[in-house]
C-alpha cells in the first residue's frame, strides 16, 4: 500500500496529469455498475447494462466529443477497461468511426479482467444470498463472450501497433462486511502484450496513486508521454 501524503487527490488526471501534460485535453467517463440486482427490472434495463450496449452508447458520445480527431490514449480500470476494448472493436468496424482507432497510440490498463474476474464465481456459488447483476455475469472467468472480446481485441491492437502498459494487483479487497477478494487475478489482468507490472495494491488503490511521485502515477505519466511523443514523431 502507497502512502498516502498532503498531495493526494481523488482524481489524479484533473489535479496532477492536467499540470503535467497542459496541452492535453482530459475526458473522463463515468458509468453506474454494481455488485448485485436485487430489485426486479424490465429486460430492456437489463439490456442497457450489457457490455455491448454500453460499448456502443460511450463510442457514440465520444466521438461527438471530438475523440479520434487528435493522438488518444485510454486509461481504463476493471470492467471499464472492457469497455475500452469494446468501443475500440466497435469504431474499427464502423468507417465512420474509424478515426477513434486509427489515433488511439496508447493503453492503460488498471486490473481489468480479460478472462475474468472472481467476483463473478463467487456471485454463482453464493446464489441465495447475492443475486449477480449483469455485468458481474458478463465477467465469469473464462466466458466465451470474453475471450472473444479479447481475442479480437488483441488482433486489432498488434495491426494498429498501439502501445500497452498494464497494472495488476497482488492484495485482496474488502468487499462489504463479510467478503475479501482477490477480485481480478494476475493472469487475467495481463493482456499478454505491452508491459505488466504486479503491485502490492487492492483492486480499488490500484487506480488511486497515494501520491504524486508514487511508482504508478509516474510510471502511468511517462508512459502516456512517450506515447503522445511517438505520434508526434510519426
């Protein structure tokens, strides 16, 4: 675990990144998951949860935002790093969205899941008293939906040469009361392409450097530089 000093912030990109990098310009998304579906829904809100319907409703909004028009890189945690990979399939299949692909030059990637998470097999075995919501179903280990995703994913990324840099954590996360979780494993984590670094990190600090001169914050920022600066180049 990092420690925490007086420079910590909640959101690193807007306090520390936007200084770092001042002619970047900083998106970010937000988009509401949860643990567990408890009260009943109508299938069309079931739908939108999915990670296909979410995929195509952000690209959709990013790229009215102007994203594809400059160098982008992705930085993504958990499931919305699968919605990173989504989106990216889904603008390389659309000529018109093809741009978000072509100027993508780097990723990275907090924890996500490519072959899924725990969490998802402790959702099934504890059935009675933890009915799994949609998109903790979507992350089951090894589903075929995934593996899809990521074998698609990776083809497109090695073709477009896009640089990756992934992190993954070492330390269980408290879940609630009752649960401790090592919720997304190193070997899912690692993409298998680019860099990968284990860090002695839960998956939620994972994603929150304790400081600014923490090794994830830079590490993440040189990285981001050295992608943009390659573009540049080229």
């Amino acid at each position: 675990m990092e420690d925490k000093n007086g420079d910590y912030t909640e959101c690193w990109p807007k306090a520390w990144l936007a200084a770092d990098c001042p002619n970047l310009r900083i998106l970010t998304v937000e988009y509401d998951t949860q643990l567990s579906d408890w009260r009943s829904k109508c299938p069309v809100e079931n739908e939108r949860k999915s990670l296909a319907y979410r995929g195509r409703e952000l690209l959709t909004k990013l790229k009215a935002a102007g994203v594809g028009d400059r160098p982008v890189v992705w930085v993504a945690h958990s499931m919305g790093g699968l919605l990173v990979k989504k989106i990216l399939l889904d603008a390389s299949e659309d000529p018109e969205m093809k741009s978000v692909v072509q100027n993508t030059q780097g990723i990275v990637f907090y924890s996500v899941p490519h072959s899924g998470s725990h969490l998802a097999e402790y959702s099934v075995n504890a059935r009675f008293l933890l009915f799994p919501s949609v998109e903790v179903m979507e992350l089951s280990k090894d589903s075929p939906s995934l593996t899809e995703l990521n074998d698609n994913f990776t083809k497109l990324i090695k073709e477009q040469e896009v640089n990756v840099l992934s992190f993954g954590e070492k330390l269980p996360t408290n879940i609630g009361s009752m649960i401790k979780l090592h919720v997304v494993p190193l070997n899912s984590a690692d993409l298998g392409i680019g860099d990968f670094i284990p860090l002695d990190v839960n998956h939620l600090d994972i994603c929150k450097p304790g400081n600014r001169d923490s090794f994830i914050y830079q590490h993440s920022l040189k990285f981001i530089k050295d992608a943009l600066a390659q573009a540049l180049k080229s």
